[in-house]
C-alpha cells in the first residue's frame, strides 16, 4: 500500500487526519505553554531561567530524539512509533498538569519531549510513504495548512483556559486528542518501514547528541542569571562543544548512524536544513518574546496576546495546499527565498511594540506580512526536506528536518534572552521592552540570513532536488549509502 494512496481518496483523507491530528499534539502544547508563561511564573514563583526550561526542557529531549525516532520508524514501523509516541505524550501531558513545583514541571516537560520526538517525524514519513508524486505534495502542503487549524485553535484555547481557568488545563487538553488520534491511526494508517533498514540502535550517537544540546542549552541559560558562576557556564558550553564533536565523529564511523553523514554531501539536502535552521530560530525567537511582551508591556489580556498571531495561521490554513502544489511547479529556490524576506519584513515591524500598543496599527501589519512569507516558506520547505533524500530514508529525513527546526528553537529560546539582555526577570516591563525590540531584529536578520542560504543552496527545480541512484543518469552519486567510507564494499543503487 506504500506511496499508492491518492490524495483525494477516503483512505488519504484518513492518513491526513491521522497526522496532522498527531503534530497538532506537539504544536497546540508549544503555543499554549508559551501564552502561560506569566501565570506560570507568578503560581510557582518562577524566574527567567526557569521559565526558559519549562520551554526548553520540552525542546531539549524533542530535538535530541528526533533523528531516533525517526531511525526507529523506519526500523520498526512507521504507524508504530508514531502511536507509541502519542500515547507517550498524554501520559506526561497528565504529569505536566499534576505538577506540584517548577522543577517537577520541567522534568515532566523532559519527558514530554521525548514523546513528541517519537510522534512528529513519524507523522511526515507517513505521508512519504504512503503518497507519490504530485499527490505527496498536495499531502504535505494539506499537513501545513491543516495544522492551521491547531495554531487556530490553540490561542484561543490557551488565552481562555489560562484567562478563566488554571495554567494546568493547557496540558489537560491534549489528552482527548491523544485518545482520538490513537483511534484514527489504529483503524485507517498503513505500516510502512525501511525492509533495508540495520536492526541495530545508535545508542552512542544518541547518548551523544543529547548531552551536547543539553550542555549548549544549560551554559547560555545560566549565563543571564545573577550570581552565576563564570566557570559553571564555560564549563558547560565546553562539554555540549566537546560531545557534539564527538557525536559529528561517532556518526561518521558507525555502520548504522542516526544519520547518514553522506546526506549531507548532497547540497539541496544540506541547503534547505541550513535554511531550517535559520528560519526555525527566527519564529521560535518571536513566539517566545512577543506573547509575553504583549501581556507584561502591552498590558493584552492572556486571551488577546495568544490571538495575536491568529492571522498567520489562518493565512496557512487557507493558502498552504496551493503554495505545496506551486512550489513542487516552479521549483523550491524562489518560494524559499522571497518567503523567509516577507517574513522578515514583518518580524522587522514587530520591533516597535510598547506599552499600551494597539493591535490595529503595531502589531497586525507585521503578523500579516510574516503569514504571507511563512505560507510561501513552509510548504516548499518541507517539501523539499524530504525530496532531497531516497524515499528509503523517509523517516531519517524527516527526523533530520525536525530536528534541526527544534534545535534552532531550543537555542533560539536559550540565547536570544542574553544577546537580547532581558536579563533575569521576563516579567520586568522596564527590561522587556528594549530587549524585545532587540529580540525581534536579530530575528529578522535571521529570516533575510535563510533567504540567502537558500538562494545559493536549493536548486530552481522540484526534479533538481532529488538525489539519483549511481545507475541514473546524470552519475550523481547516492547521498545515502550507509556505513563508514572505508568499510563498505561495491556500491549498489539504494533506491530507483
């Protein structure tokens, strides 16, 4: 059944539903979080270093296990480790909810995380392997548009819950979603895996990963805080440097890697990560500062701040599955390059939020500006993503590609408050303001920084950017041989 199911069909409406219900999950959690930051903060008398960890503990583990979550689905099952993974979620949703303290919070949020890194590449391999061709990018641009929904929803629902009710319940919601998606994915997904894939688990790379994000992510965090010791942060920074060195190193040696080195030897796949990379942090930097500006400068209501950015994801919502279907059209190169420009014209614009801003004038042109250039972005992007692998490896990029979006928010949400120079307390209107307007044209450099990579990386055809096996014609070489270089015998074409 792999990659025969039509887009238009009642089993691809199915699949749909399935997946964009299941990254629904981990998208309604960060948004929602972030609008309950100020609550959250006066409820467990919580400083900027812990509110930073309440996003980033979840953040942490997401991105040190996507690349093996990915991994195991094509090992294991695509449809299972994506159920495992939602099953997962809702459990430490619930503990979220029970939380007594800030530090059993974040410790819940860590294992949340690990959930969401089981259930979110999965539910794009998914659509890899159970769509093809031109229906595989209206599937991808539908997943885009239809998570529209979820953004849509979400700050409504968090802004009210935590305007009426207690911060807990935003954590409370996830649960019947988990139960629904369960049922979906259990009666109408197809299994799908890699047949070719190694058994084996890099448990090296992994254990590897995760502790150089954790040290990069734990010395620039204590770095903003009073009092904190010069030699704790450098000493951190050196261990994330020192582990994700060795982690680059064990990933080129393994027989079975996270990550096949050799993807990135091909260009549009490295390209448009690159590109992730900077795009992903810019977004997650003004997700983190503004709903909290809005409410501590501005004086918004929570309900009204998690509303703010309502007219971006309506404009995904509404244009996502035609810019996935233009954008496999005309080539990936112009509608990730003038995207990530608009969008950050508009984040650009966002910089002049103050007290008492009105919505009308201050903050509305800007949001629509980054709707228009995040439509034109996302969709191509993901697109692309995952064109720029064999479809064998479906899982692994699209772990790949999540990954790099999570770490680029993870640090993003670690660093932007020190270069920003909010210092230690978030909730100090007199610090936020300045350091917000800062915050959000280091984010806008960020965007015009990912307009140029991929402009100079992803090629101007949909057909340029897949990789061909070494009997195609062409003689490009196969980006994903597995193995070390000086272990593997002659190379036979991994996909056709």
């Amino acid at each position: 059944m792999t990659g025969t199911v039509a887009y238009r069909s009642a089993a691809g409406r199915w699949v749909l539903l399935a997946t964009v219900l299941g990254s629904a999950l981990a998208f309604i959690d960060a948004t929602v979080v972030t609008i309950a930051l100020p609550r959250i903060a006066e409820d467990l008398d919580a400083t900027t270093a812990d509110l930073q960890w309440t996003v980033n503990g979840y953040a942490l583990t997401l991105a040190a296990f996507l690349l093996l979550g990915g991994a195991l689905g094509d090992r294991l099952g695509r449809r299972r480790v994506f159920l495992v993974g939602v099953v997962w979620f809702a459990v430490a949703s619930v503990a979220c909810a029970l939380a007594p303290t800030v530090g059993v919070l974040v410790a819940a949020r860590v294992l949340q995380g690990v959930g969401g890194a089981l259930l979110t590449p999965g539910s794009l391999a998914i659509l890899q392997s159970t769509f093809a061709g031109d229906d595989r990018g209206r599937a991808i641009g539908a997943w885009s548009g239809l998570g529209g929904l979820a953004g849509a929803a979400a700050p409504f629902l968090g802004g009210w819950v935590v305007q009426v009710a207690d911060w807990r319940w935003v954590f409370g919601i996830n649960v019947p979603l988990a139960a629904l998606v369960v049922a979906v994915a259990l009666r109408h997904v197809p299994e799908s895996a890699d047949p070719g894939a190694q058994a084996r688990v890099d448990v090296a790379g992994t254990t590897l990963g995760a502790l150089g994000l954790a040290g990069l992510t734990y010395g620039f965090t204590v770095w903003s805080e009073p009092g904190a010791s010069r030699a704790v942060v450098v000493a951190a920074l050196a261990v994330g440097v020192v582990a994700l060195t060795a982690f680059l190193r064990v990933e080129s040696r393994t027989r079975a890697p996270l990550v096949p080195p050799r993807l990135f030897r091909w260009r549009p796949f490295a390209g448009v990560n690159a590109a992730t990379f900077l795009v992903y942090a810019a977004l997650s930097g003004v997700g983190f500062f503004l709903v909290v500006t809005l409410q501590v400068v501005a004086g918004y209501p929570p309900l009204a701040a998690g509303v703010a950015q309502l007219p971006v994801t309506l404009l995904l919502l509404a244009f996502s599955p035609r810019a996935g279907a233009w954008g496999v059209r005309v080539g990936p190169r112009v509608p990730m390059t003038v995207g990530p420009l608009v969008a950050g014209a508009g984040t650009a614009l966002l910089a002049g939020i103050g007290p008492s801003a009105p919505y009308v004038t201050h903050v509305l042109p800007g949001v629509l500006l980054q709707g228009v250039g995040l439509v034109m972005t996302v969709a191509p992007l993901t697109t692309t993503a995952l064109a720029a692998a064999p479809d064998h490896l479906a899982g692994v990029a699209s772990g790949v590609n999540n990954a790099v979006a999570r770490v680029a928010s993870l640090l993003a949400v670690a660093v932007l408050p020190l270069v920003a120079g909010v210092g230690a307390s978030l909730t100090d209107a007199a610090r936020l303001a300045p350091a917000h307007r800062t915050a959000m044209l280091v984010c806008a450099g960020l965007l015009v920084a990912g307009a140029v990579v991929a402009w100079v990386t992803v090629p101007s055809s949909s057909a340029a950017v897949r990789p061909a096996d070494d009997g195609a014609a062409g003689g490009r070489p196969d980006p994903a041989a597995d193995g070390p270089a000086t272990d593997r015998g002659p190379r036979q074409p991994r996909y056709s």
